[in-house]
C-alpha cells in the first residue's frame, strides 16, 4: 500500500474554483493532487515562499493552480490546506495570488486557535 505524505482540506473558495470549472479539469486536478499525496513531485506541488505552496496541472493547454500551505500542528496527522484556485495566465504566478494565499493562511490559524 502505498503510504500517504499528507492530508489535504479544501477551504470553500478552493472548493468552489473546482466545481465551477468542466468536470474533466477538476478531475484532472484532483488526479494529480492525490499522486502528489504519494510521490514528492515539484511537477504537481512546488513551493513558492516559506509558507505557500501550488498545486500544478497543466491540462488541455489551461495551467491550473490550487495555493495551499502546510498546517503541522498535529504530529499525528500532517494536513495541507488549500485556499483557492485560479487558472494561470502567465510564467510567473500573480503576488495577488499568493498575497491572497497567505491572507486566508493568517485567518485559518487565527480561527483555530
């Protein structure tokens, strides 16, 4: 069997991104999100910044991404939180993007503790 690296949360705004676009897409999405739960592959999940991540599909010439971050407090069960998803436009992924990222990072943590 093969052994799971990490938990993923959809928060609402993620949630609603993937089922707002074709269902094929968002398949392919979560296709790769769960080999990226496996496998450490900066081709599906890659590190922008010391607290945001991305979750990366290239599928029918659209570049998806999910921004996500890793919430550790719990030894026993190690989650990545996505926050919201966005199809990219261009090489770089937009500072508004991961400004919002971490924006929705700070209010997770502030609402759980």
């Amino acid at each position: 069997m093969t052994e799971i690296l990490f938990e993923i949360i959809f928060l609402e705004e993620a949630f609603n991104f993937l089922k707002k676009i074709e269902s094929k897409h968002a398949e392919k999405i979560i296709y790769n999100i769960k080999k990226s739960q496996t496998k450490n592959d900066p081709q599906l999940f890659k590190k922008l910044n010391d607290e945001i991540w991305e979750f990366r599909t290239l599928y029918q010439g659209n570049q998806y991404r999910l921004l996500a971050f890793w919430d550790k407090r719990n030894s026993q069960n190690t989650l990545v939180i996505s926050t919201h998803g966005f199809i990219k436009k261009q090489s770089k992924v937009p500072d508004n993007e991961i400004s919002r990222a971490i924006k929705i990072r700070l209010n997770y943590f502030e609402e759980k503790y």
